[in-house]
C-alpha cells in the first residue's frame, strides 16, 4: 500500500471515530473535527495552484511586549505550517481531496445516526491573511478571486446536506496581526469589504444552511489587544449566513455577552455563543455552562441561541494545547451545562 492510500485510510478511521465519540458525548452537532487538513487554512495551498514561496511574518506586538511568554510558548508549540504567497492565478488543482473530505463526514454521520452536520472551510479574507497576496494587482482582486474559486467548496459542502461553516478569523484576530498598522475605523473598511467578499461568494447558497465563526485565536496568550466584540458586531452581523459563531467563553471576551443587548441580532439570525473555552485544560463545571447559555438566552432570545465552543482545540496537527481526554471531558461539560439550562429555561 502506498503512503498515499495509507493517509487516506487512516484519515477515514480517524473521521469515522471522531464524529463516533461526538454522538456518544452527547453532541447534537457534529462534525469532522477537520481530520482530512493539517490545519483550517493553509491547507488550500494543497489544493490550489497559484501558492509558492513563502508569506512574510505579521507583526506581533505580543512578543515585543512579552518577550518572556513568547519563548515559553515558543518550547511547547512545533512551528506553524509554512505559508506560502499566492504568486500565480488562484485555481483548483485537486478538486477530490474536497471530495473525499466530504463522503468521510456524509459515512462518518450515517455510521453514527448524527443528523445535524456541519463541515468548515476558511473565509476568503482568512486565507488571504494566512497566504499572502504578491501576484494581483490589488488584495481586494485577489479576494474576490479566491471566493470565485471558493464557492465550489462552500456550494458541495452544501449540496452534501451539511451545514457549512465558514472560519473568519479575519474579521477579529487580523486587527492585531494582519491589520495592527491601521486604525479602528480603517480596519472596520477591511472588515467590511472582507464581509462583501463573503456575501458574494455564498449568494447563491440558502443562508440558514450556513454560519460564520468569528474568533480571537484559539491559542493562549495575553488577549489584551484583541479588538472588542462592540467595536465589530454591526459589521460581522451583516455576513449572509444564519449562524453566527462567537467566541465568549474565554477571560478576555466572557463578559461580551451584553453587546448583543445594545446590538440587535437581526431577526432570523442564530448565534452559536462559545460558552466552553478551548484553549485551557480546565474542565468548565456544568453549572457555569449553564450560567453562561442562561446569559446569553436572556439577552437574544432562548430559541435564537445554540451553545458551542470558542473554536478549535487543536486548529493545526502537532499544536495541541488542550489534552485529548481534557477535550472530552469540556464537551460532556458542555452537554450537561445545556441540559441543565434548558431545564431553567423551558
């Protein structure tokens, strides 16, 4: 058996397992846990022609500020895969790795009797954050051509009868890194361009089978730079998609649940409130869960909400920060704390 076939047959397990343990977690939303990608973004360069060389570094006024802590997480964290630079026409190259990505979740969900399904896949603003633009004449042209190549995959991770999940870092982590050169109201411009380039590569796509996840890194660190939830919630809510994930369970954002007091959710909209942090090893107890999604009902209405988890535990292979065992304990926590809440609230 060749490498190749090997990956293949160990990545189908390996999906096969993960949306197997979900269900007898108690999770009535699964997915694949991304087993088919290294990671939630560069994997496109993959998939892709147009990507070479490689991106240069974001600022990162963390480490400036915090030389110590960068190094400490420096020797507990492999390096970040390399990121290339788009340096040619942006096109798809290997079209069945989407495929197979695809009949491994539709296999894994029938094997496990889940019927609420969502796949994700990067924003056209996140992968041209992560890989750098240096072939179009402007970033605006190169985003508006990878959501012209993009919207084949968010269009079959429809057609599959999943829902599709598209991950927007950009919209909140770019202002530190990507973005930190600019001011507020120049990086609410990019945003909301970046929400343009959205809407247009799903226009074609039903938006209540669709949400967008919206986060501050899943990575610990101090956070103290992260653009507040207030300064970009009118312009996140005007993304296309139904379901909005956002980060809220973490130190730094907990207390965002009341922006959505002053900040309507537009009628129609569901928000996906992170109320498990995934980047601690502490296992959230039931009753905080609870206290949390009690919260956020309270603010935008109990049938507007779904409980979820801040992002991803482990975003790319070889960064794991939450043990493995510590990751389903926090889920069980996350089921418990939602039955109990909707034992207060109905």
């Amino acid at each position: 058996m060749s490498d190749e076939a090997a990956l293949a047959g160990r990545t189908r397990s390996a999906v096969l397992d993960v949306v197997k343990k979900q269900r007898e977690t108690g999770l009535a939303v699964v997915n694949d846990g991304e087993q088919g990608r290294a990671d939630y973004t560069i994997y496109v360069k993959d998939r892709l022609t147009g990507f070479a060389g490689e991106s240069s570094s974001w600022p990162n006024p963390d480490a400036e500020e915090f030389p110590e802590w960068t190094e400490m997480a420096r020797q507990f964290a492999p390096p970040f895969q390399k990121r290339p630079a788009c340096t040619g026409p942006v096109a798809w190259k290997d079209w069945p790795a989407v495929e197979r990505d695809i009949q491994n979740l539709k296999d894994g969900a029938a094997a496990a009797g889940a019927d609420e399904v969502f796949m994700t896949s990067p924003s056209p603003g996140q992968i041209g954050r992560f890989l750098q633009n240096r072939y179009y004449p402007s970033d605006e042209k190169y985003l508006y051509t990878l959501a012209d190549v993009m919207k084949r995959e968010y269009k079959a991770i429809v057609d599959a009868g999943f829902v599709l999940q598209i991950d927007c870092p950009d919209l909140a982590l770019g202002r530190h890194t990507q973005f930190a050169n600019l001011t507020l109201r120049e990086f609410r411009d990019v945003a909301a361009m970046h929400v343009e380039v959205l809407n247009y590569a799903v226009a074609d796509l039903a938006p209540d089978r669709m949400r967008i996840h919206v986060c501050w890194a899943s990575t610990g660190g101090p956070h103290h730079r992260d653009v507040p939830l207030r300064d970009i919630a009118d312009v996140v809510i005007k993304a296309r998609p139904v379901g909005l994930v956002i980060a809220g369970a973490n130190p730094r954002h907990e207390h965002e649940w009341k922006v959505w007091k002053d900040v309507k959710l537009p009628a129609g909209k569901v928000l996906v409130a992170g109320v498990i942090d995934s980047t601690t090893n502490f296992i959230e107890h039931p009753e905080l869960v609870a206290e949390r999604i009690e919260r956020y009902a309270g603010v935008v209405g109990r049938e507007n909400l779904i409980a979820g988890v801040d992002c991803g535990f482990g975003t790319f292979a070889g960064r794991v920060q939450v043990d493995t065992n510590i990751v389903w304990h926090k889920l069980r926590a996350l089921v418990e704390g939602a039955a109990r809440a909707s034992r207060a609230l109905w």
